[in-house]
C-alpha cells in the first residue's frame, strides 16, 4: 500500500513526533531555510537604517545606490530563504497528511468488526477527512510559527538588547502578558473546540443516515420533520463553531495592543537618545522597525498557542484509531488434503451475552456439496457465517481442506473462503467491476450462472453499466444477483451465501442452485437462509434452535425436529 505512492510505513502511528521523524530531511531543510530567513530579518531592519542615514546625512549618490543595493542583496536572499522555507513547510505538512491518512485507512480497515459497527459512519468520517485536516494544519502552524515567530523574535530581541538593553527591557515587559492572556485561555478553547467537533460529526452522521434512508423519510411524508431536525443541527454546529473560533480570532487584536504597550519606551527612550546623538535617525528606525515586529509576532505567538489546542482536540479524536502498521502477510500454503469442511463443538458467546448464542455447533461438507442453514429468527444463522468467514471469534474447531481456519491469515482465508453478507454491498461502478473487482477475465459464465443474461442484454451498455450509488440504478433481485456473481468470481472451495435468494423469485432460484451444483462441483456452499422451499434439494441441513443445531437432511430433520418441521410446514402452506 505505501509503496505505490512512495511513503513508508510509520513505526509509531499514535504519536505525532514519528511523522516528523520520518520527514526528518524535509524539516532539516525547514530548519536551515527558517534560521537564514528569520534570523536576517533583523540584519534587513539595521541595514534599512544605514540606508536611511546614509540618505539623511548626504552621503552622496555612489555611498547611496552602493547602501541600496547592499539592502537589496539581502532582502532577495531573505525572501528567497523563506520561499524555500514556505515550500518545505507546505511539503512537510502534505507528506504527513498521507502519511497520516494512509495510516488511518490501514487500522481503520483492520479494525475489529465489532468496534466498527459501534461506530457511526458519519462520525468516522469527520474524524478521518476532517480531524486529520485540523490537526496536520495545526502541526504546519505550529512549525511556521517556530521560526517565522520564535527565531524572528529572538534575532530581533537580540539586536535589540545589542542596541541598547536599557530600553529593550521596559519595551518588551508587556509581552509576555499577551502569551500569558492566551495561556489562561487554553482550556476554555480545548473545551468548546472538542464540543465544535462532535456537533460536525453529528451533523456528518445525520447527513449520511439521511441520504441513505431518503426514500423511506419520502413515502411515510416525514421528510419535513428530518428537514427541521437537520436545521436544528445545522444551527447549533455554527453556534458552537462561532463560540470555538471566537476566542482565537476576536483576541487578536487584544494580544496585538497588550504587546505594543511598550511603544512607550521605544519612543521616549529612543527619542531622548537620538537628541542625545547616541542614536542616528536611521539606528532609532531601524529600532522602532524591530519593536513592531517583535511586538506583532508575539501577538501571533499566543495566537499560536489556541490553534495548537484546537489542533490537540482533533489530534486526541483520531489518536485511538491508530495501532501499529503490520504488513499483510501474502504468503500461503497448499492444502494439505481435499477433506472438505469440518465444523466440531464451534460455540459463540458475544461480549455482553452471559450464554451462548451458539453452542457445541457440529457439522461437515464435502466439494460439490451444498448445505442449508436454518431456523427461528435470531437464533444465530449470520453469525455462524461471519463465523466461518473469520469475521467473529468463536471456541471449537473449523477445518477446510486440513486448514483450521481460526490459524489461517486474513490473506490466506480470503483464497479459500468467499461471503456474500445480507446487503449487496455494490460499488458506485459498473456491473464488470463490481463482480471481478479489477480481475481480467471473462464474464459470460458467471453471468449465466446467476441468471442476469437477459437483463444484460437489456442494458445499452452491458456489463459496463453503471449501477450507481450501493446499485440505486438496479431492482433489488439484480443488485442481489450482481453480488452473488462477484461472490463465485473469487473461486474459493467454500462459499458462505448470507440469504442470497431473498430478492428472487423462486423458480429463479431453482434455475441458480442447478448452475450450482453443475458448474462449481468443486465447492462447498454454506447457504443460510430462513426460505425453505429449495431446503428438500439440498444436501443436508442445519437447523439451529436454542443455540444447539440439528443436522440432517430434509426427510431426516422433517421427521425427527419438530422446530424444522414446524417453520418448513408453515411456510409451505403460505406459499400454497
């Protein structure tokens, strides 16, 4: 993943020092740009000075054009330091967004599934787009700052103490009032700052949930109620937005005259200096030059220190994502035999439950086999699939072709075990992409196998139809046979089928599991599924009923499981 765009992995994720660490020769170069620009900035102020004195003092026209291109010289240098210094900034800030991003996106996709689905989507993604954005410009404020603030400060105050000390010191006392003003103001900026974020990660996640129920809010009429509730939200967003910026940028101009209090000394000090002839006019200006700088750029300083807290509230948002980057391990070994499925004593316990949601599972497959499961709702169909697919922990044993398939690795389970979950999960991309993923090949067999032929043929433009966003542009029983499409493509010797005939009629379903068993005799099909009119042609079945399961085929399980015989009789005499 990082190679492909030249970045590397960063060896402490969850601390913001190994970014700049990893750019180190980047923000070398900053450093080096950042002391010759700042640091002669008040090289530029005395030799403004000089200038002017040798303007004054009619020094003559060569001493004058020989003054001006000396001043000149040096500020073309200076300008030309701090354009370099700006484009190693701007630069350092960008690589440590991917990296940060990029980071982010490998342990966010990682991430326990569990965890995932106790997060709100819209929340999430403020906090990946939007965080990392506040806290990586925080970061390149903090280090512009550093020398267009800190060096520029201490090579004025230097020259200044250099001038003369005695006035420096009374000048400058206001000074570290304004930073300490800014200092006192932190919490307060901390805590309506982190008030500002969550209310933008509401508002995101209410965004979200409301394109993606749009449909359901139009038919029961109640789009006028979202309408307001969004407004609501909308509005306490800039309300909590304005306050948080408020203190930042309404105080400026309080740091700003807090730190030009010592005009005074400059003036009069200075002044009784220059008619004492201790000073030149040029040397007093070039003085006054140096005050004002030095003034503002403390101002800006405390500044600086609410920007940074405003970016430490997005920093510690996204800092818990964070985990250490581990390479995904594409090694993978041949099966040690073609034993099949093996399931043995395979128990489910979920973290908040006190007993099994599934207990003592046993069951087996064999290529070319295709097996059924069953029962009352919620009585743990999905999760025994997500189960098998290594998406939930479980005790016991699961064994496809000599592989446990507890041990194997996310690369190595995703060659042997493909899923198709509740919802199509379609991409907004074509009908070809959304089944090979980027894979080459042929799409014509699979297609048939699922019976989308004829409505391929009606669309203009085939297989490179766009199905829009989640498969909007598609009828349910499409969206439905596109993803089980994708699901055969991968070509692995269990297939893990989450209710993929709800949205198809049943002779359709007939003519799919005939494709099934004539086309993939090489794998084992796991269906789960609470329709039971194909149940009588498959192979065997598992029924679960108070966390135990019951294994059989149809005849066997009709005769002998009143739970199977009761749901397959009801539904029969409904379908009849």
């Amino acid at each position: 993943m990082f190679d492909r765009a030249n970045l590397r992995p960063v060896p402490h994720p969850d601390r913001l020092t190994s970014y700049l660490k990893q750019e180190w020769a980047v923000l070398a170069c900053v450093a080096v740009t950042g002391v010759l620009c700042n640091g002669g900035m008040s090289l530029a102020a005395v030799l403004q000075g000089k200038l002017l004195d040798t303007v004054i003092y009619s020094a003559g026209l060569p001493a004058v054009l020989r003054q001006a291109a000396i001043f000149c010289a040096a500020v073309l240098v200076i300008q030309g330091t701090r354009a370099a210094k700006r484009y190693g900034v701007r630069l350092l800030a960008n690589r440590t967004a991917a990296s940060m991003r990029r980071m982010l996106y490998h342990s966010v996709m990682r991430r326990d599934l569990a965890a995932l689905s106790a997060e709100h989507e819209g929340d999430l993604l403020n906090k990946v787009v939007g965080d990392v954005d506040l806290c990586v410009e925080g970061l390149r404020k903090v280090i512009t700052e550093i020398f267009d603030t800190g060096v520029l400060m201490g090579g004025y105050l230097i020259a200044m103490l250099a001038a003369d000390w005695r006035i420096t010191l009374p000048a400058c006392v206001c000074i570290p009032l304004a930073m300490w003003i800014a200092e006192r103001l932190k919490g307060v900026i901390v805590r309506w700052g982190r008030e500002a974020r969550a209310q933008s990660s509401a508002v995101a996640q209410q965004t979200y949930s409301d394109l993606e129920h749009m449909l359901l809010y139009r038919v029961d009429g109640v789009l006028p109620l979202r309408q307001r509730a969004y407004d609501d939200a909308l509005a306490a967003l800039e309300q909590k937005s304005v306050r948080a910026n408020v203190l930042e940028n309404s105080m400026q101009p309080v740091y700003n005259a807090i730190s030009l209090l010592g005009v005074w000394a400059v003036l009069v000090l200075g002044g009784r200096k220059v008619l004492a002839s201790g000073w030149t006019v040029g040397d007093f200006t070039a003085y006054l030059t140096m005050f004002a700088a030095l003034a503002l750029k403390a101002s800006k300083a405390a500044k600086l220190f609410n920007s940074f807290q405003k970016a430490a509230v997005s920093w510690q948002r996204i800092q818990p994502y964070f985990t250490p980057y581990q390479p995904d391990d594409t090694a993978d070994a041949p099966d040690p035999d073609a034993s099949g499925l093996i399931c043995r004593d395979l128990c489910y316990r979920s973290p908040d439950a006190e007993t099994d949601l599934l207990h003592n599972v046993s069951f087996s497959a064999r290529p070319g086999e295709i097996i059924g499961v069953t029962g009352p709702v919620a009585c743990g169909k999905s999760t025994l699939g997500l189960m098998l697919a290594g998406a939930a922990n479980y005790e016991g044993q699961a064994v496809l072709n000599g592989h446990a398939l507890g041990a194997l690795t996310p690369f190595a389970r995703s060659r042997r075990v493909s899923y198709l979950g509740h919802t199509p999960q379609l991409l907004s991309d074509t009908i070809a992409h959304n089944i090979t993923l980027g894979d080459a090949g042929d799409l014509t067999q699979v297609l048939e196998d699922v019976c989308f032929s004829e409505d391929l043929a009606a669309m203009p433009d085939g297989a490179d139809t766009l199905v829009g966003n989640g498969g909007v542009r598609l009828s349910g029983g499409q969206q439905a046979r596109i993803a089980l499409a994708r699901t055969l493509w991968q070509k692995t010797p269990l297939v893990i089928l989450d209710d993929p005939f709800s949205a198809v009629d049943m002779e359709t379903e007939r003519r799919i599991l005939a494709n099934l068993r004539t086309h993939y005799a090489d794998r084992i099909f796991v269906i789960l599924s609470h329709r039971l009119a194909a149940f009588p042609t498959l192979d065997r079945i598992v029924y679960l009923e108070n966390g135990h399961a019951h294994c059989g085929t149809h005849d066997t399980l009709f005769a002998h499981c009143p739970g199977y015989r009761t749901l397959y009789t009801l539904q029969t005499e409904a379908n009849a």
